[in-house]
C-alpha cells in the first residue's frame, strides 16, 4: 500500500486532482496529510455506491481518487460531489491504467459484477469493501474469501448491522446462558418491494444514451434492455440480482451468525409462492424470484450440541408469534425481524440486529450481563471507519482481524444465504417424464456437502452453484 501511495504522489494527476502534499506540523496536530490518506476508488458511483462512497470521505482518512460507472445518470450525483476524482465507466480500464494510484476499492454494483470487480481489484493487492450479498453465487463467495488471503487484502462486506451493539448485546445475552442451546431461529422480512414471480418484459425498449448497457451486462447473458430494469429492479431477475434473500439475507441472518458461529449449512428446502395468470393456471417463470418463499437451512450442531434449524421467510411470510411476546408488541421491527429459541428461552431483533430484546420483553431491562464481545466504535455507521482503518494499518492487522465482516466470515455467510436461492431455483426444474413434465415448486430437501460445494442428493441443482460467465468475462 506504501508504495502505492508512493507512486500516486508522484503522478501528475494528483496536483490535477487538487491533493497537496503538505508536511504533518504544517497542518497540526489531529490532520491527517494527503498523502497518508487512502485513496479509494468507487465502482458503482450511484445509489448505493454513492452513500458508500460519502461514509468513507465522512471518516476524514481517505481521498476519493477515481469513480466507476457505466450509467452517468446515476453518477451524476457522486461527480459533482467529487470534482477532481477521475471518472470511467470501466473497471477494467480503471484499474488496468490506475492501479497503481489505488490503495482500496468500494464495490457496489448490481450483484452480478459483484465478484469480477472485486477479485480484479484483489489481484492488484487492493484492499475492498464489497456491499451486499457478497456475489450472486456460491463459488464466487469462496473463491473471494480464498484470494483475500492469496493477496493479503484487507476485506469488509457492506452488512453495516454486523458492526452495531444490537448483535454484540444478543452475543453477551447468548454466552451468558440465559436461552440456553439455541435450536431454532426465524429470519424473516416484507421483501421484495420490486417485480418478482413475473415473465420477462417482451417489449424492446431504447437504451439511454447515458448508459452503457453492454458494460451493464457484465457477466450475464446478452440480454435486452427494457423499461424499469434500472435502477432497481434488476433484484428480481436472476441474471442480475439474488431476490429478496440477496437483498436483505445478509442484514437479518448475520445476528445468528455471529451469535453461534454458523458455517456451512447440511442441508436446504424450501416452498415458494408464484404469481397466477388466472384462477386456474399458475404462472411458471423461471427467470425471476418467487412473490415469497420460506426456506429451511439446517447447520450442524457443535460440540454436542443441537442442530440448529434456520428458517428464512419472504414476501410478508412471518413466524407464528412467541407466546412470550405481548399481543400489541411488535415482532422484530414489524417488516422484519430474527427471533432466536432456545432450551432455556427466546431473543429477538430487529432488522441489522438493531432493538435487541430478551421475551418476555421485561426481560431485557431487568437483566444485566457482562459485555463479552467489544463493541466498534460508532457502532453501525463505524463499519465504514473500521475497514478504512484496518487497510490503513494492513492485512494481518489487529484492526483487520477485527472486522465485523471480513470475507472469513461474510464468505460463509453469503454461501448460506444464496444456499437458500439454490433451494428456490432448484424447485423450479422441470423434469421431462414422458410427454408430460413434473410440477415445478415441489418441495425438495437438499443435501449439502460444504466444503466441496456440491448437493449430493440431486445433480441437476449443482448448476446454480457456479454460473457460466458470458464471453469477455471471467473469475480467475
């Protein structure tokens, strides 16, 4: 990173970017010169790239050197917010020409671009922070948790909850013993809010001028554009997006997570909700997510203890209440929640693992437990901070080994999560028997060998582990 930093201060761009080198007793005591910030690069510069992008410059440690993004409509925000960073469309071009001015970049694109931008920036040593999910596949998440050790990266997913006290308090309440053996837990959210369980558009529309839809594409198939794809509702569609599990999955499955240390799951099912035509025929489209679904992860239990079941609900889909839990008070934050049941009791939270509380509620004010687990400075919003921290002080770092998501944990966690989408879409296969075909939706339970990625009780769903990239694009 030092000689990073070193060969940024010697290119011409810097003074045409308006950083100047300034000696420390120049400036005083609590500044921060220049040229010991990070100098970061956003790939994804609109949406949430752009708040990403704003929270790091909030930490006052870093420069925002350059910007990424094929869409200058979404962009337009981030550059003018940032005069002097340069601006391209592709990463590649990006970092092939400015690697060596890069310390650290910020991922934040569509979820299908999610790994091909990190792991060409890994490759260049650069340390990353990737929002969530952190790849649309399973073998994407392993093969960044691997390279973040190859290349000695400093690593962070943008599952800014796993920083905050609510997930720390439920991690004290847990290894002070006062649920006992968790074996059961609930995750469950009002998600999507965007078209899901619907036929592909077949109307054409006209690509805007200002986007550069090829580069959009990125890894998934030649597609065409159509209305509303973009921003936003990319999330429905399998080539692009992971549905409302990659959405908010890594946000309200990381508290049981960190709680009781999950790993890999042994097994996945699931049942889901497709859109009717009309009274009478069911809507097949296997190329978005279901309106809802409810899938079932079972992990191994660890030394004697249970397995833990973990039971995902979209669409609205909610558990039954807890019988501890008053009539008028709200489960989780009402659209959602993760309630955790244990031999001795129950604890819930809310989304991010905020407003932790032990049921029966008057619990949670009555009892008080030793903090066990230390707790990040500023809580959720210092998920930012710490990861530009832990790059400034390196891989291996103290600070880096701290992180609240760092790929070792953000890895297995993505696997699981996208385990349920294997699940999904392994229900919508269709088997030819004859000249009729099997309903697609049944209900299958998969059998999951962890460390060798692979279902071991159905062939035909190892397709949704690893995709096919289209030509141009790679994951080495």
């Amino acid at each position: 990173m030092e000689h990073s930093r070193r060969d940024f201060i010697k290119k011409a761009a810097v003074a045409a970017a308006g950083f100047y080198i300034v000696p420390r007793h120049v400036l005083g005591k609590g500044f921060i010169a220049p040229s010991d910030k990070l100098v970061i690069a956003g790939i994804g510069a609109g949406g949430k790239g752009a708040s990403d992008i704003d929270w790091f410059n909030k930490t006052g440690k870093v420069n925002i050197g350059y910007l990424c993004d094929v869409d200058d409509r979404q962009s337009a925000g981030t550059r003018k917010a940032f005069p002097n960073a340069k601006y391209y469309k592709d990463f590649r071009e990006m970092l092939d020409k400015e690697g060596k001015s890069i310390d650290a970049v910020s991922v934040s694109t569509p979820d299908h671009t999610h790994a091909v931008a990190a792991m060409a920036a890994m490759q260049l040593n650069k340390h990353v922070y990737v929002q969530k999910p952190l790849t649309h596949d399973i073998y994407e998440a392993r093969k960044l948790t691997e390279a973040a050790h190859r290349y000695k990266v400093v690593t962070q997913m943008g599952n800014q909850g796993s920083s905050g006290d609510g997930v720390r308090q439920l991690q004290d309440w847990h290894h002070a013993n006062l649920i006992g053996d968790v074996h059961t837990v609930y995750c469950f959210t009002d998600r999507p809010i965007w078209p899901q369980g619907v036929p592909r558009p077949t109307n054409i529309s006209n690509i805007p001028p200002e986007l550069n839809f090829d580069l959009w594409l990125g890894t998934a198939p030649k597609r065409d554009y159509f209305e509303e794809l973009l921003p936003f509702n990319w999330r429905g569609w399998w080539d692009f997006g992971t549905g409302a599990l990659g959405d908010m999955a890594c946000h309200i499955m990381a508290p049981a997570f960190a709680v009781l240390g999950l790993g890999y799951p042994i097994s996945a099912e699931c049942s889901v909700a497709t859109k009717y035509i009309t009274n009478w025929n069911r809507g097949y489209f296997p190329e978005s997510g279901p309106i809802s679904s409810h899938i079932t992860l079972v992990f191994q239990g660890k030394n004697g203890k249970p397995n833990v079941e973990l039971h995902w609900m979209d669409g609205g889909i909610q558990p039954t209440r807890p019988d501890e839990l008053g009539p008028n008070e709200v489960m989780g934050d009402g659209g959602n929640g993760v309630i955790f049941i244990g031999t001795k009791g129950k604890m819930m939270a809310g989304t991010y693992g905020v407003n932790p509380q032990l049921l029966p509620t008057a619990r949670t004010k009555e009892v008080k437990v030793p903090i066990t687990v230390a707790r990040v400075k500023g809580g959720e919003d210092g998920h930012y901070a710490a990861w530009v921290e832990a790059a400034i002080a390196g891989y291996g770092s103290k600070e880096a080994k701290n992180l609240s998501s760092h790929f070792d944990i953000a890895g297995p966690l993505t696997e699981s999560v996208l385990m349920g989408n294997l699940a999904i879409r392994s229900a919508d296969i269709r088997k030819k028997n004859g000249d009729d075909f099997d309903y697609p939706g049944r209900n299958i339970k998969l059998l999951w060998d962890g460390p060798n990625m692979k279902i071991t009780n159905f062939d035909e769903a190892n397709q949704f582990v690893k995709r096919t990239y289209r030509d141009g694009w790679g994951l080495l």
